[in-house]
C-alpha cells in the first residue's frame, strides 16, 4: 500500500510539473491600437488572435487592447520600438516619421479604387515601405487598412472645395494631409483618434475624415451631421512587431505570426466591403444626411499636382511612378 500510494504521488507530481512546464512556455503578446471595440481592425485583431493560438497549439497567446487603452498612437509606437509592448497597428502617416517614404500612400486621390491600392501595398511598394522599418526596431508584419477615408462636418455639407474653407478639420500628423487641407483652406489639427469625439462635441474642432467604419464605430454621427463619400484618400495601416520580440521567436513561430497577419489581412478587407453599405444605411438612421455621389475634379485641380511635386522632391518620383503604373 506504501509503494502503491509514493507512485500515486509521483505521478501526480510528474503531471503538475508537466502541467507547470507548459504554461511557463506559453508566450503573451500584447498588442494594443487605437480603434473602437466595434470597428473592423479591432475584429481582425481578435481574428488575429484566435488564428495565432490555433496554429502556434496554444503556445502563443495574443491579448488585444483596443481605444488607446496603452496609449495613443505615438505613445505605443515608441513603447513597440523598446520592446516594452509587443505589436501595434496604426495608420500609414503614423510611419511618415521614421521612413517619409511612407507619405507616398497618403497622397489624395492617389488611389483609384480599393483592388489599385491593395495592389501597391501588397506589391514591391509596400514592401520597400516594410523593410524600411527594420532600422528603426520595427518588423512589419502585413498592410492591413484603415480604407478610404470621407468627410464629416457639423454645420454644412461638403460638395466643393469652397465648402471645406475655414473648418478646423482633425487630422493625423501627417505632412502630406496637413499641406493639402491647407490648400484647400482649411485649418488641420492634428489629434489622436482618442480625443476626437470630445473635439467634436465641443467644437475645438468642426470636420474630421476617416472611412465610414470609424465613422460609425466611434458613434461621430453624434457630434456631425453630414458625411460626404469623398474617398479622397487610403490610409493603410502598417501592423507592427517589435523587431528584438520577433526576433527572439523561433522560426516556427515567426511563421505562425505572418501567416495568421496576412490572414487577418483578407479577413479585414472582405469584412470592409461587405459592410460598407450597411454602415451607410445605419449612419442615415442615426441622423445623418449622406452626400452619395461626390465630383473630385475641383479638389483634384487644388491638391493633386502640387501635393505630388512635393513628396517627390522629398523622396524621388520612384514609388509614385510604380504605383501609378499598376493596372
């Protein structure tokens, strides 16, 4: 009975040991962005996520913070480059700083449809624009989207450029969007996603610009009246790993962490596309009045050459010239 009772003990103590041994090895990832719990970057996070702990058999977990919950957007890149967070996702124009190259994707009307910049970030463009990244601590690990970005005012709808002179328009700090608000005669004010509502709701500022999924998914209906389906820019958004934490995954894990990205990636898009025209519908329900058909020609005439002239003398005519060139 004493023999059969020390091997009971062992064995329970081989299999809490073992028990203790896999947890210990379980790795946490934590990647935090700015987006509401209900817009579709958040979805793909979470999709993310369950991919990553799927493929990796529960040996990687990621854990998603959403709203600025670690920060805003300039607060958690630099936290990625040290390491002290692990990933983050944030627009194109957040990059611009590092690698101004990356002002190339927010030039308006660059774009001429959702397939024309897909094609750029997922092409030699885009991955120019990741490998920059490697210097600065940064691993780039897809091209998900912010998408096609249209206006929001409270007091008049936008149709012409005569319409946008004079709004304190919120923008990101992003030298390409703020020298062509600028043309057009309005007054930029950059701003972290996470102080716009309150911007709005008390006037410090009048406009703001993001695709109609933030639009909605941020409640702006509340605080804006009109919304014109101007598209007049892309904003990609560039998910990131902290270079020294990818680096230390093992090979196998690295590549359970690209493919659950790129995953996620087509996952994000399909859910854009096919949600875009409900969303559209919900923001007329809640009470906004919604500018379908929208002429770019006269915003075109301010902003188009001159934005292009100065990115190029800035950075070269090379990675405007190829994606002009893709079909």
């Amino acid at each position: 009975m004493q023999r059969l009772s020390f091997l009971k003990l062992a064995l329970c103590s081989a299999l809490l040991a073992t028990g203790l041994a896999a947890h210990a090895q379980v790795t946490k990832i934590r990647f935090a962005h700015a987006g509401p719990e209900t817009a579709s970057q958040h979805q793909a996070a979470l999709e993310f996520a369950r991919l990553v702990k799927e493929r990796s058999k529960g040996m990687l977990e990621v854990l998603v913070y959403p709203s600025s919950q670690l920060g805003n957007d300039s607060t958690v890149l630099g936290a990625v480059r040290g390491g002290t967070i692990d990933m983050m996702m944030a627009g194109s124009g957040n990059f611009s700083g590092l690698s101004s190259k990356f002002e190339v994707l927010d030039i308006p009307f660059l774009f001429r449809n959702p397939a024309h910049a897909y094609q750029a970030v997922d092409g030699e463009v885009g991955q120019g624009l990741m490998k920059s990244l490697d210097a600065h601590g940064l691993t780039q690990l897809a091209f998900w989207e912010v998408g096609f970005r249209s206006i929001t005012t409270k007091n008049r709808a936008v149709r012409t450029p005569e319409d946008v002179k004079g709004l304190k328009i919120r923008t990101m700090p992003n030298p390409i969007h703020i020298q062509a608000w600028r043309m057009l005669g309005s007054n930029p004010v950059p701003m972290p996603l996470g102080e716009l509502y309150g911007a709005l709701e008390s006037g410090a500022v009048d406009a703001q610009e993001h695709p109609v999924d933030i639009t909605y998914a941020s409640k702006f209906y509340e605080v804006q009246k009109h919304l014109t389906l101007t598209r007049h820019a892309f904003t990609a958004m560039p998910v990131v790993f902290s270079k020294r934490k990818f680096d230390a995954l093992s090979p196998e894990m690295q590549k359970v962490v690209l493919s659950s990205a790129a995953d996620a990636k087509a996952f994000q898009r399909n859910l854009n596309q096919k949600n875009e025209a409900g969303i559209i519908a919900e923001l007329k329900k809640n009470g906004m009045t919604v500018i379908e058909t929208f002429d770019a020609t006269a915003f075109k005439a301010v902003v188009g050459d001159e934005v292009r002239k100065t990115y190029a003398t800035k950075n070269g005519p090379e990675l405007l010239a190829a994606v002009d060139g893709l079909k």
